[in-house]
C-alpha cells in the first residue's frame, strides 16, 4: 500500500481529481502551487527554459507519482516549471488543511510521506551530482555508476529521457555511448546499458 492508498481509503479527506488532455498546461511556472498532487492515470512533465530559451525538462512523472510536496509547506510555493498533460491524464488534488489533518490521525501516512520526501530529496541529490560532472564521458558513466546493480545492467526508457536527465544533447549522447562500447566499457541497446568493464 502507498499513501495515495492511504487518502483514498480514508473517508474524512477528500480528493478532488481534474482530467486534463493531452498538451494541456496545468499549472504555469510561477503559479502558486499550494496543493500536494498525484497522478492518477496518464503522464506529466515538468520543464522550464534556460537563459538562451531553451527548454529543460525538470522531471517526467507517471502514473502514481506526485508532485507539490516540497513546495506545499514552503514561504515560496511558486511552481518551479511548467506542467504539462504528455497525454490525456487525471489528477488528484488534496489542500494543505486537509494533508496536515491526515498527518495528525495517520501514522501510517506520516512516515510514507517522510520517506517520500527523503527518497526524493536523494534522488535531487543524485542528479547535481551527475550534473556536476565536467564532461559528457564523465556524466554517463557516473550516471550508470549510481544505477548499475550486481547484473550489471540498467534500464532507461529511452535515450531521449537518459539525455534530458544528465541534460546533454542527444547526439551529442549518442556518439559518448558508441565510443563508450568501442572501448570495451560497456554494450548497450533501445533500453538498457550493460557495463562491461567497471
């Protein structure tokens, strides 16, 4: 169980969901975002624009993910991106009267969302980390560093997202992985990396 299991079974606080279609703007960047807010069907992406406008994804979230956590308890609940429906998709919606409320009656809720916090501020933590490295070499592989598992073996859901992420051009990504295997690194395909040589 999971704490969107956790509201939705909980007859006190309501939930209120808003389908949006496909392409269509949630919430702008700068707007006050003062709800904590699941997806329940569909998918979202989170993206603003550099200096030389051009435009970064922040995070791509799916089905069960949330997002709003962070700035609903902040002095500066301003949406850090804009946040668009990637295809037709449903939220659900719960005020900060309401999620303080269920914190106090739930013990349960309290430490799934302290432990979601926790992960997320991590996984934030991680991503300066790869961003931090200087060149691109130096980013994939620190990026499959912090992923690989005893196969040896990650998984992306495409090169597009893997660029974005440790934000690179994708050619540019590309020609790093194709001379990462020609040098006997690693081997890899449509959606996975495999390490070859730590």
């Amino acid at each position: 169980m999971n704490f969107l299991n956790i509201l939705k079974d909980n007859e006190k606080i309501y939930l209120k969901t808003k389908t949006f279609k496909k392409n269509e703007i949630i919430l702008n960047e700068g707007d006050i975002l003062n709800k904590m807010c699941f997806v329940l069907s569909g998918s979202i992406s989170i993206s603003t624009f550099t200096i030389l406008n051009n435009e970064y994804n922040i995070r791509l979230l799916k089905e069960n993910d949330s997002f709003g956590e962070f700035l609903i308890f902040s002095d500066k609940p301003y949406s850090l991106g804009t946040i668009t429906a990637l295809k037709e998709t449903t939220i659900a919606f719960i005020n900060k009267n309401d999620l303080i409320k269920i914190m106090q009656e739930n013990e349960q809720f309290l430490l799934f969302f302290l432990n979601k916090m926790n992960n997320d501020a991590l996984m934030l933590e991680n991503r300066i980390k790869v961003l931090a490295q200087k060149s691109i070499k130096e980013r994939i592989l620190f990026y499959i560093k912090e992923r690989s598992d005893s196969s040896n073996i990650i998984y992306i859901t495409s090169k597009k997202d893997l660029a974005e992420y440790i934000n690179i051009p994708r050619p540019s990504l590309s020609r790093e992985l194709i001379n990462l295997k020609d040098e006997g690194i690693i081997d890899f395909g449509r959606h996975y990396i495999k390490i070859l040589k730590k």
